[in-house]
C-alpha cells in the first residue's frame, strides 16, 4: 500500500523569490484563527519586525527535504503543496498548506532539518523567520510560546489524518472523501453548511493521497457529482454533504 501512496513527480521549477515591502500583519484579510498571524496586535507587531515579506511564482522551490531549517515561513498569501520521498522522482504529498500556516516550526525549533519538501502550487507571499530570531521572540512572548505548542500539535494532527486516510479507510470512496474533508478543513472555508476550497490538485497527485489511480479518482468525484455531494466549478470545489462523506470513511 504504501507503494501505491506515491506518485511520479514533475521536474523541479528552480527557485524564485522576490522581496516586497511587508504589508501589515494586523490589515490582513487572510488572517487565520489559531496560528500565528492571530496573535494579539502587540505580540503580532513584534513578529513583523523580525519578519519581511517574500513572494513566490507557482510551481517554484521554497526549501527542500533535508536541508537545515534556517528558516520557518509564514504563509500570507497562495497555496504550498508538501512532499517527502528518497528521490525526486518519487515523491508522496503530505498536505496543501496555505494562508496562516507556518512552515518549518518544528525543524526550526528543534535545530534540525526540514522533514519535507515545500513547491509553491499558485503565486504565494510568505514572511521568513530566521530561526535564531524566532528563538528569541519566542522568549519574549509567553502567548507566542502557546502558539507554537498549538501549531505543533495541529501539525501532529494532520500527520495522524495523513496515517487514517491510508490505513484505515477500505474503500476508495471512502479515502477520497477523507481527503476532500481534509482539504475542506485545511485550506477552506465555510459556504452554507459545507466548505469551499480551490482545487489545486491534480487527479493523479489526488490518486497518490488516495492510495488509488487517476483514474478511479475521475470516475469517483463524477459519482460525488452526480449524487450532489460536491460540485467542481472555475477551479473551486465545494462541499455540499459533508456528512455523506464523512460516512464513507
């Protein structure tokens, strides 16, 4: 099975990054409940003074899997797939992460190296955090060290989701509901009962997640679509049951 988990990967884009002026940590409209960038506005305000802003192209490099985490990033702005594997042609997705997520936290923290891989999916801005100078705001700001036990513990969260999706689910319907649920939850938001998120997944990267084939990932959404679960329209996917989905599982 976990052979099945992992997909052929497309060539890596070299890195892209320009600097921009910072925008205001406390103006933001993608400001997210419970990670950093939620912090009270005298904590957040010392958070952007040991912060700039950077901007990504789609489909570029930000770090890779194994490199010293120098580094964690904020994400203001766009969508950030993450991938680990041996090789670069063999490359599993462990999640879409996009506007309030940090990544590198617990590399960073523990003086280690990343333990993945992080491409840009659209056009991102994230803030870098050089690691010894998150070390030290962190001293400073006793909500800012609750903050990142938070953030740790949600990223042990999707780890586990990660795990259960594969292992636990025996239906393809039922991991590839998982999944859009995942998704939902990760990077969307809230639109009369369900959830809408944009659909930055290819079908077979989705087959990969799913432990199945592109294939079977085309023909099962077509089945969401066609009993009203779901429906997939200028790139946005939104979930109209997600209690019939969560019933797959």
């Amino acid at each position: 099975m976990a052979d099945l988990a992992i997909s052929t990967a497309t060539p890596r884009r070299q890195k892209t990054i320009g600097r921009q002026s910072p925008i205001g940590c406390a103006a933001c409209s993608n400001r997210r409940p419970g990670w950093f960038c939620s912090l009270g506005s005298a904590v957040l305000a010392d958070l952007e003074l040991v912060t700039s802003t950077i901007s990504l192209p789609p489909q570029a490099a930000l770090f890779s899997q194994g490199e010293d985490a120098r580094c964690l990033y904020l994400i203001c702005a766009g969508y950030l797939k993450l991938t680990a594997g041996r090789a670069q042609d063999r490359q599993m997705i462990v999640r879409v992460a996009g506007p309030g997520s940090v990544l590198g936290l617990y590399a960073a923290l523990s003086h280690g190296v990343y333990e993945v891989s992080a491409e840009s999916l659209t056009s991102a801005q994230l803030r870098p955090v050089e690691r010894e100078r998150f070390l030290s705001f962190l001293r400073n700001h006793r909500e800012a060290q609750m903050r990142a036990v938070q953030c740790i513990c949600q990223e042990y969260r999707f780890a586990l989701q990660d795990a259960c999706r594969i292992a636990l689910a025996e239906t393809v319907a039922g991991r590839l509901g998982r999944l859009l649920l995942e998704l939902a939850h990760q990077i969307g938001e809230h639109v009369n009962g369900g959830y809408r998120f944009p659909l930055l997944l290819t079908h077979e990267e989705m087959a990969s997640m799913a432990c199945t084939t592109r294939e079977t990932v085309t023909r099962t959404l077509g089945q969401f679509r066609k009993e009203g679960s779901i429906t997939i329209e200028d790139s946005m996917i939104t979930l109209h049951q997600p209690d019939r989905l969560q019933s797959l599982i």
